[in-house]
C-alpha cells in the first residue's frame, strides 16, 4: 500500500513540475517592449504612462536650461505647432548629466521653459539618461539589446529620438541637429504619413 502511494506520486511530479513552470511561463513580461510601456513623472509631479500617447509620433528629446543648445527649444515648439494636429508630440526629459546645464528644480525648469521659450509640449520631470542611476527609459532607448539599430549612450543634451505611432524607435539625431533641419523634417512627415 505504502510502495504504490509513493510510485504514485513519483508519477504525478513531473506533470506538477511542468505545470508550475507553465504559469512562470504565462506571467507578464517585466521588460519594456516599446517606449509606450513606461510611466513617467511630468514636471509637476503627475505619474503619466506614454502608453497615452500610441497612436502619435514623438520626438524624445533630453533637454538642459544652460546648454548651447537651449535654444532648440524654439525649434522643438515650432515643430510642435506646426505638427501637433497630425498627431505628433515632443517629450522633453530634462538632463543634469552634461556639463551640469540642467541645475534646476522641476519647478524652475517648468518656469523657464513657459516663459523664456512658450513651451507649450509635454515636459517632463528632470530624469538621469546616462551613467549610474540611469532611467528605464533611457536604458530602453540607448541598450544594444532592446534598441539595436540606435542604440549608444546619450552624448550630450537635446539627442533626439523619433518614435512611429507604434511606440517603436525610427530615427536618432544628433544634438547639433536642428529640430527643423530637412533630415528631422521629412522623418518626421514620413512617420506622420504612416497609418496608425
């Protein structure tokens, strides 16, 4: 009696050893498949998932306050203006990693950004997007593995990411490179002129 119990749990292990993996299996996956799987915190302080932005193309930009390249800011509006009804977004993640140009609190950014450039798209609160303690997203958008194509560490403020109404990454510019240059332009309109 006692040498069949135990043959007859010997035989029914495996199966529950199959079925524990099968529902490791089946949880949700934790790593990011898109840029619209993470929640960040917008400059005054709201959680905000980017997931409410699928459907729209964004152009992801890590931005300072104090850098040569500030003024971008009113390129980055203009294109914002201009594209916006189409369905088209700027995300700026304000950046201290560079030369420290990016000092501010998130209130400071806020003020500076509304009164000195009439920045009227979303800007969020300042994140890292190199180096220790860098952000999830960053993380994302810079990893060999999860963005092969543009893939590398952010450089210095205002690198540029052009994401399709997918959450995918498209297009990476270079800081130098204008918001309105051509090359921006015809990459964003081409991505606008994708169905969603």
């Amino acid at each position: 009696m006692r040498r069949g119990f135990i043959l007859r749990v010997l035989s029914v292990a495996p199966l529950l050893l199959m079925l524990n993996t099968g529902r490791a299996d089946d949880r949700p996956q934790s790593k990011a498949a898109s840029v619209l799987d993470f929640t960040m915190k917008s400059i005054d302080g709201k959680e905000l998932a980017l997931a409410q932005y699928k459907g729209d193309v964004l152009l992801v930009v890590n931005t300072a306050s104090e850098c040569g390249f500030t003024p971008q800011y009113e390129g980055l509006e203009s294109i914002y203006e201009r594209y916006k009804d189409k369905g088209f977004k700027v995300l700026a993640f304000p950046a201290n990693e560079f030369g420290q140009q990016e000092p501010g609190t998130n209130e400071e950014i806020n003020t500076f950004c509304r009164t000195k450039y009439n920045v009227s798209f979303p800007v969020f609160a300042k994140i890292v997007v190199k180096g220790a303690g860098i952000h999830p997203l960053y993380q994302f958008l810079t990893g060999k593995e999860t963005n092969p194509k543009y893939a590398g560490e952010i450089p210095w403020n205002f690198t540029k990411f052009l994401v399709n109404r997918k959450g995918q990454v498209i297009a990476r510019f270079a800081p130098k490179d204008e918001p309105e240059a051509p090359e921006v332009i015809k990459a964003i309109e081409a991505a606008l002129a994708e169905r969603k």
